[in-house]
C-alpha cells in the first residue's frame, strides 16, 4: 500500500464524510478511518440525521463534527465542509461501509506525486460487481457513455464515491449541487476545465442494497444524467 507522501513529507488529507442515519455503521467507519495508514483531518457532515446518529457523532472528540439543521443531501453537506478543508487533498467517503478507508493512500497517491490533479477510485476495473443490484449497474454504465459521448473522456466509474482533488482546486469549481448530483457535477466542471482524471484501481468495493439502507435510487441516476448533460453546454 503506498503511503501519502510528497517530497519525504507526510501530506495531510481531508477526508468529508457526509452522513446521514448511520447510525450501524458510522463507529466502524470512523474506526476504520482512524487506523487507516496516512495523516488525516476527518471532517463529518450530519445532514440532519434523526436515528441517532447526531447523538454517537456528538461523543467523538477527533473529528470535526458539522450538523445541518434540516435535511439538504450528500452534495449540500460536502459543500458545507469545503471551507473546513485544511488537507492538500481532499477526498469524499461515504459512512455506509461500501468502500474501505484503507485504499484511500492509493487512490490519492497520482496526485501527491504531481501526475494530475484529479484522482477516482475505480471500481469496475475487473468488471461490473456481481453484487451490485441490476438497476444500478445500468445507470453507471450509461454514466460512463454519457461522459464519453458528451466530453470525450474514457472515464469508467463516474459515479464512484472515491473521487479525491487538490483541495483548492475542488473549492475553485463553484458547486451548486444538493444531493447525489455532486459527482457529474464535479466530473463534468473538471473534464470542462480541461483537468485529466486519474482512475485508480480499487478492490475492497462492497456494494450495499436498498434493504440494507441504501439511499440512492434509480431517479437519482436520470438526475445524474441531465447534469451531465446541462453542464456540458453551459459555463
């Protein structure tokens, strides 16, 4: 596993966690992104969660905890932690368990080693995961499509969580995004810009259904879709 590293320095990497009831998995998580091997400032985003997740959030001492007084989305809760961000690199990390801290090093590593600015963790390099329920499994890949057709760019995993910048970078892109429409949004300014995308191989990716508390749904993908749509022809 490479460490976060640049020049013989340890880098700081700002890692936002946006949340909202997890209450199951949101220990785990923080625990596994406590002894995750590279220097880290974790900033938690409550998006209003009312199972009790605030109350377990509001006992840990080593996070930066913010809460939103009602609930905005993923997108409005990543935003509200931007200015927080002290890291070179900022990466997002969703609570619910599905991708696993440990692999964050590698997938931040082009960036700390100057090879671009932009960073993804790609899940699909051995294929689609057999677990993943059907539905989604369409809507990335005509996610993938779109950003091929639309801005010219190989990109195979634009809805993946791990996606990591130069954190003045990320702020520099203006977002205006609420819920899970943060991740076109953010792909398509940055293709626009001219930015490459770094893919970088991940293997520990577990994907969770809707039984299990997955948030996402298929009309979150036909948002997903018109962003990348309306961006690519406006500024």
């Amino acid at each position: 596993m490479p460490s976060a590293r640049r020049a013989g320095k340890e880098a700081l990497i700002t890692v936002i966690v946006p949340v909202y009831n997890e209450r199951e998995t949101i220990q785990e998580l923080l625990r596994r992104l406590r002894e995750a091997p590279f220097r880290k400032q974790i900033i938690v985003v409550d998006d209003c969660s009312n199972d009790g997740t605030s109350e377990i959030l509001a006992q840990e001492r080593d996070i930066l905890h913010l809460r939103l007084s009602q609930n905005v989305g993923k997108g409005a809760a990543i935003r509200a932690a931007l200015p927080y961000a002290e890291g070179e690199v900022t990466i997002i990390q969703d609570a619910d368990l599905e991708y696993d801290p440990d692999e964050i090093p590698k997938v931040v590593e082009p960036i700390l080693q100057g090879e671009t600015e932009i960073a993804y963790g790609c899940r699909f390099t051995r294929g689609l995961p057999k677990a993943m329920p059907l539905p989604n499994k369409i809507a990335n890949l005509v996610l993938a499509w779109a950003v091929r057709l639309l801005y010219r760019y190989p990109l195979r995993d634009e809805a993946t969580c791990y996606k990591a910048f130069r954190t003045e970078l990320l702020r520099s892109l203006n977002l205006r995004c609420q819920r899970f429409e943060f991740c076109p949004e953010v792909t398509a300014k940055s293709l626009k810009r001219g930015y490459k995308i770094v893919e970088v191989p991940i293997e520990r990716y577990r994907p969770r259904t809707r039984q299990q508390g997955k948030k996402i749904r298929w009309t979150d993908g036909l948002e997903a879709l018109w962003t990348l749509i309306r961006y690519r022809f406006r500024d």
